[in-house]
C-alpha cells in the first residue's frame, strides 16, 4: 500500500474520493452499455470507446498536473 498516494497526487482525502467515486460511476455506467452493444451490437457504436478515450486523456492530464 502506497500511504503517501493522497500526498503524491496532491490532493485532500475529499477531493481524491470525490474524483474515484466518479470515475466508479462512470465506468459502471459504460460497463452497462458495453453490455447492451453486446446484445445490440448496432446500439451504441461508438459510445464506449468514445467515452473510454475521454477517461483516458482525463486521467493523462490529471497524471501531467493539468
């Protein structure tokens, strides 16, 4: 376990669950859509990837103290 996460990352406790709890959020909810374009597979083309790029250039910026 890395104690110093918290201090390494620069934030408060609040701020570091706020931002985990919405990317849990976020994650769930394209965890379901994934699951309907398996079903669907003409539903939701591009929806995940397109949402999964964005997470990633988020977390790449926040990672860069941007």
């Amino acid at each position: 376990m890395n104690f110093s996460h918290l201090k390494e990352a620069g934030e408060s406790y609040f701020s570091h669950m706020f931002f985990s709890f919405k990317m849990f959020v976020m994650l769930t909810v394209l965890s379901w859509v994934a699951l309907v374009h398996s079903i669907i597979p003409f539903a939701f083309t591009s929806f995940v990837s397109s949402k999964l790029e964005n997470l990633s250039d988020a977390l790449i910026a926040r990672n860069e103290g941007g």
